[in-house]
C-alpha cells in the first residue's frame, strides 16, 4: 500500500535524521502510517549507501 507524498523519486533531501544530504529512491512500504523511504547517501567520491527512513525525515532542500 503506498501513501501519496509530496516526496519524489529522484530528488535530493536533507535527511534530518541524518544531517546529510540524500536522494530519494523509491517508497517501500508504510510503517504505522507513515511511508518508509529507500534513500541514498554519499560516503565519499565513489561510495554509497542506501538506508530505509521515514518521509517525515525528509526535508526539501531551499533552492
């Protein structure tokens, strides 16, 4: 079950959980009503890593 969010894939977020800057990749499900995000983060230059956080976490960034 997917819930509408003002998320979209692609964009990039400040993960506040985090304090990082991360790009969305895609919603994967709903925990207690809340749509769970698969987000991705840069390491350094070449790595990164993809961690599950909650939509409320993630904040547009100010352009």
């Amino acid at each position: 079950m997917k819930v509408k969010a003002s998320i979209e894939r692609g964009a990039e977020y400040l993960c506040v959980k985090l304090g990082e800057v991360v790009t969305a990749i895609e919603q994967i499900g709903v925990v207690k009503g809340l749509p769970m995000w698969e987000v991705e983060r840069r390491i350094n230059e070449g790595s990164r890593k993809r961690i599950i956080v909650s939509a409320r976490t993630l904040t547009p960034l100010k352009t």
